[in-house]
C-alpha cells in the first residue's frame, strides 16, 4: 500500500465515522432534551391548585404555630421531588436564623440543588447543537477530498461524471444531517428556557408567600 493509497483509506474511514457520530450526538440531545423537561416538570407541581392546596396546608400549620408539623408534610414522598416543599424543609432547618439570611440560604440552595443540575445538561444540549453542523462539515469536506483525489488518481479515461456526483451528493448529506438535528435542538432550547423560567418563577412566588407567613408566625415569639 502506498502512501497516497494509505491515505485515501484513512480519509474514508473518517468520512464513514462520522455519520455514526452524528447519530450518537444526535441521540444523547435528544435523551438530555427529554431528560432536563422530567426534571423540570418533577420540581413543580402538577398543578396550580394543587400547589395552592399545599400552601393553605402549610400556612394552617404556621398559624397554629405547628413548624414541626409543617416539616412533615414537606418531607413526604410526595414532595420529595418538588422544590419548594425542600425548599421549605431548609428554611425551617435554619428557622432560629434572621429572614434575610433565610432568603439567601434558599437562594444559594435552589442554584446548587437545581439550577446547576439543569444549567449543566443545557450546557451538553448546546455542545451538540455546535457540535453537529461542524461535524457535518467535516463529513462533507473529507467526503470532497475522497471524490476529488478519485479524479487525481484516474486514469486516461476519466472519471465517471454520474459517480462523482453521486459522492459528492453523498457528502453533502453529512452537512444537512447536521443542520436537520441541530435546528430541532434549537427550538427544544427555547421551549425548555421557558419551562425553566416558568418553574423559576413558581419557586419565587410560593416561597415568598411561605416567608411572609413564616415571618409572621414567629413575630409573637420574638415580642415575649
């Protein structure tokens, strides 16, 4: 085998690779698609009475001065996937703490807890939005090297017109798989940065409406 033929071989190989590539590529987008909008949607409730539901149930226990009680209900496997039950679980863990450092530690504990989980699997769907146009380009350009180095080692006959543009034609798919999984990814990017701003703002608004009531309870203890 000769040098030249050595790497033509090696040319076809990486041009035969990356179609393989691009389907695992493809397939992890999609399962971390999937996977970051269970997630999202096992953080909130299912729906908006029945968070409104678990609010009255925990603002009756505040107001009989009944923390404990509070802590139970939160800490059921019903509410083990939700946010702001856990959330509630780490206010009441520090309750013997002022209500801004509460706030802060609420805030720190749903961007370790949940935001960097779901921000770290964005980050990988992004990697194969970028990822697979430019292997598609890759594709394409190994599969124009291939075709063109056909017409640099024929012969006196030539080439035949119909092969070369069937790899060419060939090549050329690599790139419009790339664009035909990234553009899908895309548009699930958009849909999941809503669904994540949605949830942003279901945790806000309960806890918010759980530290007043929090505060609140606690203002008689405070005044004896």
């Amino acid at each position: 085998m000769d040098l030249q033929t050595g790497i033509q071989y090696l040319i076809d190989f990486a041009n035969n690779a990356v179609y393989p590539a691009q389907g695992i590529l493809a397939l992890y987008g999609v399962f971390q698609v999937i996977l970051v909008l269970r997630r999202i949607k096992a953080k909130q409730f299912r729906t908006g009475k029945a968070a409104d539901q678990f609010m009255e149930e925990v603002h009756g226990e505040l107001r009989q001065s009944k923390p404990e009680n509070v802590a139970a209900i939160c800490d059921t496997p019903a509410y083990w996937a939700k946010a702001v039950p856990q959330l509630i679980l780490v206010a009441l863990a520090n309750q013997d703490r002022d209500l801004s450092s509460i706030r802060r530690m609420l805030t720190e504990s749903f961007d370790r807890e949940v935001l960097s989980d779901l921000q770290y699997r964005l980050s990988w769907i992004n990697t194969v939005i970028k990822s697979e146009p430019m292997l598609g380009l890759l594709g394409t350009v190994l599969g124009m090297i291939a075709a063109f180095g056909k017409i640099a080692a024929s012969t006196k006959s030539g080439v035949d017109p119909k092969v070369l543009a069937d790899d060419i034609s060939f090549a050329l798919i690599t790139t419009a798989v790339g664009l035909v999984v990234s553009i899908p990814l895309i548009l699930a990017m958009s849909f999941i940065q809503v669904r994540l701003g949605r949830l942003i703002d279901h945790v806000q608004q309960y806890v918010a409406v759980f530290l007043e009531e929090f505060e609140a309870s606690r203002t008689p203890q405070g005044g004896n």
